[in-house]
C-alpha cells in the first residue's frame, strides 16, 4: 500500500553506468598462452602446489573441532537474512561527512542528506530542515535519482523522514510555503490538462501539511472527491493522505465505501492504513468503521478484502478474513 505521486513532467538525468569488466578467465598483457594452443602447466610448476594441498589434507585430522564448528557458527549467521538488524556502525552524522556536505552542491547534498534520513542516521533530519530553503533558491532539481529518493522516503515508516521528503519535494519544485501558492495551485487544480491538475492537488497536499492553509486546502481537496473525473478523485486522495489531520479521516472512509472506481477506493483504503501522514493512532481510530465496512452487504468481495488488508496493516494483527474474528479482537484488545 505505498504512497504515489504524479508521473514526472521533467526530462530526468541519465543514470551512471559501470564500466564493463573482462569476461572470467581473461588474461593480461605478458601471458604466455599462445593462441589457439592447448593451456598445458608444467609438471614443475604444480609441484609446490601439490605439496600445499597434501600438507592441509594431513593437517586436518589435527584441527580442533569444536574451534572448527565455533569459527563457522559465528560466520554462518551474517550469511542469513533472519534475526534482528545488525548494524554496521553507530547511524550518526560524522563530523567528517558533515564537512564533505559543506563542498558538495546543493543536488548532491539533497540527495546525500535524504538518502541518510532514510536510513535513520541521527542528524540527518536536522541537516535537511537547516538546509532545505537554501536548496529551493539555488534550483535544486527533481532528477530521475532525486524522485528515486522521495518516493522511498514517502514509504518509509518513519513519519518524520516522510516529513523530509515534503520538505525537499516541494524545495526541487520551488514552491515556496506562503498562502499565495496555495490560491495558485488550487488555479491548477482547475486546469483542463490532467498531469497540471494533477500536479497542483498533490502540491496543495504538500502545502496542507506544512501549515499553510491547511483547513482550506482541506476543504478544496474534499471537493474533488465528487469530482465527475476518477482520476481526479485519485489524486485528491493522494493529496488528502499528506494534508495528515483528523478531519482528512472521515472523507476518506466514506471514498473507500462509496467510490465508484475500484482503483480510488483501493488508493483510499490505502491512505487510511498505510500512506500518507496520519500517525499510527490516527489510523487506529478509523478502525470501528473499517469493522463496520467488514460485513457490509453493500460492499463487493474485492472491498472486503482490502478492509481486511487495511485492518491487518493498521493493527499488525493477523488474523482472517473475517468481520466476527476482526470484532473478537477489538473487544477484547478494549476497542484500542
């Protein structure tokens, strides 16, 4: 249930390449193979290494086992992806990286600092409130890498490195966090071209959940969940699931119930368990209607299913795809 975001409008730069390696098995300048001859070693030359090898097969009788099965005990579970995280170093801002951020431009710093908030390093959240209206007036760009970055900092399960990805986001389009933009892109949002339209919702959205005009932007957004335009529903629940507040809930539920396409009640669904900006108790308190939606005659199958997708993602409990079961839970986890 991972958040979107319009499709790009903006020529995207060209990835990095490496640079071919040679194919297993090539050989250097200076050997000694002919072409088109049989590789044949010399006897001599595979002595020593005969030796070597006799040398460990007589050795291990001698080995201590138990050291033996300790050393790869110890190896083996670095090999698998079960257990807890194992970090690889303490996840903080080095005094030395923070310096190397001071010589890079602004694309790099962006890029660098979002992708270390993603990654929950301490400090890195800090750099990017600090930084981020300096990027915005320097022309940060939304490059192909840069949208890689927002999009998995928009799913990530940190709140605040999705708050980062707002931030840059509405930095690499340079939009300021004035009202004036706000009545710009509710002009946009009226726009007869759909990517403009769709653009100006989301960035009314982005706009909302940083303060600016938030109650308005509210408002304007719910408009456009009875908007004739499927795809226009669509985005005003994208943009509704980064405004983050309790008046942005029931709006929601009653898209999820009551949309007539299919894909807007899913993204809707969505947006109340998993996307967006509702906190994780935001979310808990749409669940006595979700277990309402779980027996609704009125709903079809397919709806049924994602209340249950919802129910699961909200709570973490994993439980069936059943209204009475989802009810017993509730009870007796004391409707929390």
């Amino acid at each position: 249930m991972n958040q979107t975001r319009p499709a790009e409008s903006a020529a995207a730069e060209n990835d990095l390449r490496l640079q071919p390696t040679p194919d297993y098995g090539s050989l250097g300048p200076g050997a000694d193979i002919q072409q088109g001859k049989p590789f044949r070693p010399e006897p001599a030359r595979l002595r020593p290494l005969i030796a070597i090898l006799v040398g460990i097969l007589c050795a291990l009788p001698f080995l201590a086992r138990g050291t033996v099965r300790a050393a790869w005990e110890h190896l083996s579970q670095y090999l698998t992806l079960q257990g807890k995280p194992e970090p690889a170093s303490p996840a903080i801002m080095s005094q030395h990286e923070l310096q190397n951020i001071d010589r890079q431009p602004v694309q790099k710093q962006a890029e660098l600092l979002l992708e270390r908030a993603i990654n929950h390093y301490e400090g890195a959240n800090d750099q990017i409130a600090a930084r981020v209206e300096h990027w915005r007036l320097r022309r940060l760009k939304l490059t192909q890498h840069l949208n890689s970055l927002l999009t998995a900092a928009f799913n990530s399960n940190d709140l605040r490195v999705r708050a980062a990805a707002i931030e840059i986001d509405l930095a690499a389009i340079n939009v300021a966090k004035v009202p004036s933009n706000v009545d710009m892109f509710i002009k946009e949002a009226e726009s007869p071209d759909k990517s403009v339209r769709n653009w100006g919702l989301w960035t009314l959205g982005l706009l909302a959940n940083r303060g600016v005009e938030t109650e308005r932007v509210t408002q304007v957004l719910i408009g456009y969940l009875h908007d004739s335009d499927p795809d226009a529903r669509h985005w005003a629940v994208e943009a509704l699931a980064l405004v983050g507040t309790d008046e942005t809930i029931t709006p929601l539920l009653q898209t999820f119930h009551d949309d007539p396409s299919p894909m807007v009640r899913e993204r809707a669904a969505c947006s109340l368990a998993q996307s967006g900006m509702l906190t994780e108790q935001q979310r808990r308190n749409a669940i006595p209607q979700l277990l309402n939606f779980a027996d609704d005659p009125a709903l079809d199958a397919q709806t049924h299913t994602w209340v249950f997708h919802a129910l699961r993602d909200i709570t973490g409990q994993n439980l069936p795809d059943e209204a009475a079961a989802w009810r017993n839970w509730y009870s007796s986890a004391g409707g929390v």
